[in-house]
C-alpha cells in the first residue's frame, strides 16, 4: 500500500487548498477512502470520508460545508478542497482507505497546512 499526499502549504486564514492523494497497492475504485489530520500534540482525527462510488461522504463537524472531499477512480486519487481555511485548520494531513476509519495501519508522509496571517 502507497498513499502520497500533495498539495499543502502556507495560506492566510480565509484561503483556499486543494489536496490530492494517489493511492496504490489496492483495488482502490472499491475501497472507500478518508482524510485525516494531526496538529502538534493532537491525535490523528477523521476529517473526512467518501464511499468507493462517491456518492456518500461525511464531515466531521469543524469542517462541515467548508471542505469538500472527492475522487477520481481513474486516476486512483482522492482530494480534499479546503474553503473558508481558519488557523485551527493547520495540520499533517493523511489520506488512508476506508470510511470514518483508517483501514491500514503504514501511513504516507502527509502534507503540512499552515493557516497563519
């Protein structure tokens, strides 16, 4: 299994980011997927998740109607676009399959957000 996150980076509160994650080693147009996130001295939480059609998905509720999550099957990748961004947005964030959990345990390297004026 390879899971490799893109996309991050510095953006002032109330910015845009769009996350991408290829995915690999497994039959990924099956398999639901997920977003997660870890600020310093946090725990890993679920952001977000998406059925293996995409036609389900749930948000946890800091993010609810600010962050999308979507994928594309032919290209084996799941993204989040990330809206209306606040400062306590910042984190690692990490892409795993399945839905509201993480199904493996080997993790990418995940990509930084920074949300800061």
């Amino acid at each position: 299994v390879q899971l490799v996150e893109s996309g991050g980076g510095l953006v002032q509160p109330g910015g845009s980011l769009r996350l991408s994650c290829a995915a690999s080693g497994f039959t990924f147009s099956t398999s639901s997927m997920s977003w997660f996130r870890q600020a310093p001295g946090n725990e890993r939480e679920l952001v977000a998740s998406i059925s293996s059609g995409g036609g389900l998905t749930n948000y946890t509720a800091p993010v609810k109607g600010r962050f999308t999550i979507s994928r594309d099957n032919a290209k084996n990748t799941v993204y989040l676009q990330m809206n209306s961004l606040k400062p306590e947005d910042t984190a690692v964030y990490y892409c795993n399959a399945g839905y509201l959990r993480a199904r493996y345990p080997d993790w990418g390297q995940g990509t930084q957000v920074t949300v800061s004026s």
